[in-house]
C-alpha cells in the first residue's frame, strides 16, 4: 500500500471520515461499487481489512498500480491497514461496515462504453 493512502487512513477518526477517505481515494480511478470493512480488534493496535468493489477490471487495475493494494478477482481490491487510536470501534456493527454504490464521475478517460460501466 502506498504512503499516502496508509496515511490518509490511519487519521480517519470515525465512520463516515472513513468512508469519505476511502471514497475519495478510490472514485479518483472510476466508480466504486461498494466498500467492505472487517476490523480486529483483539491487536494492540486495532487493524481494518477493506474490500473496494471497483465497476470494471480496468479501474481496479487502474486503483491497484497506483495505490499498491491487492487485487482479488476481476473488481475487487484487498488491503491492510491500521486504524487510529482514537477511531471509535463501537460505530463498526459487528466489525463489518458496508456502503452503497458509490456514484462518482469516472477521472479517467473512457476507450469505450463497455469498460467504464
């Protein structure tokens, strides 16, 4: 993962900073279809696994070579992360936070219909 997205996440200090981070980072390569998260918390330092549902193969390509995160599957990106020591874990319901499609105007220019959608 690169620095600045270790950075920008680590100073989320709730829920929805969090997601606005994440959305933010991520609709910079195209539409996010959804935002998974599964926080531990039995660490000395609570940790988060995020899946981001990317809308096609080639904006998650896009998001993983320049961000440094995992690709799993066609769409979906796969990442570690510290959370901040101030993050409330009790806004996280049963460790696992999920959003909605994200509708974001797509930063990158289209080669056709097909691979933006």
């Amino acid at each position: 993962m690169n620095r600045e997205l270790e950075n920008r996440l680590s100073h989320a200090t709730n829920k929805q900073h969090l997601i606005h981070e994440l959305t933010d980072i991520f609709t910079r390569f195209g539409a996010v279809k959804n935002i998974q998260i599964i926080v531990n918390t039995n660490q000395s330092e609570p940790k988060a696994t995020c899946c981001i549902g990317m809308v096609s193969m080639r904006r998650a390509l896009a998001a993983q070579l320049a961000l440094g995160v995992n690709l799993i599957g066609f769409q979906n990106l796969v990442f570690t992360f510290n959370l901040s020591g101030e993050f409330p874990l009790r806004e996280l319901y049963e460790g696992v936070m999920w959003t909605a499609f994200v509708a974001e105007a797509c930063s990158l220019p289209c080669v056709g219909e097909a691979l933006c959608a």
